[in-house]
C-alpha cells in the first residue's frame, strides 16, 4: 500500500471518529429535538381527533333536533286534528 493510500485511508478513519464523537456530543440536544417532534406530532394528531368527534356529534346532534322537530310536529298536528 502506497504513502498517499494509507493517509487517504488514515483521513478517513478520523472523519468517521469525528462524525461518531460530534453524534456523541450532540446526542441529547438531538434526542431532546426528536422527543419534541414526537410529542407535539401527537399532540397535533390528538387536537385534530378530538375536533373531528365534536364535529360528527355536532352533526348527530342536529339531525337528532331536526327529527325532534318533525316529531313534535307531528303530535301537534294530531293533537289539532283531534281537537277538531
């Protein structure tokens, strides 16, 4: 193995150490940064859940009324009927 080889190599070997310890030094500002990524992710997710079961009961809700009406419409309309 030839001088220029051998440096080529030995340089890469000591990248790869530094990338490895910058990883090591960083690990935890990079772990923290991950962590929070996840827990405002799910927290967005469990937001977005929430609004859309409040907008399908918000639905139920008004379909219920409006059926409620039809009902209550119908038994007055009996009752005038009856009345008659």
């Amino acid at each position: 193995m030839d001088s220029t080889t051998q440096e080529t190599l030995e340089d890469a070997g000591i990248g790869a150490a530094n990338v490895l310890a910058w990883f090591a030094n960083h690990f935890e500002g990079i772990l923290v940064g991950v962590l929070t990524m996840i827990y405002f992710w799910y927290k967005i997710k469990k937001e977005r859940n929430n609004a859309e079961k409040a907008r399908i009961e918000k639905q139920f809700m008004q379909s219920q009324f409006e059926e409620w009406e039809e009902t209550k419409t119908t038994i007055e309309d009996l009752k005038d009927k009856l009345n008659k």
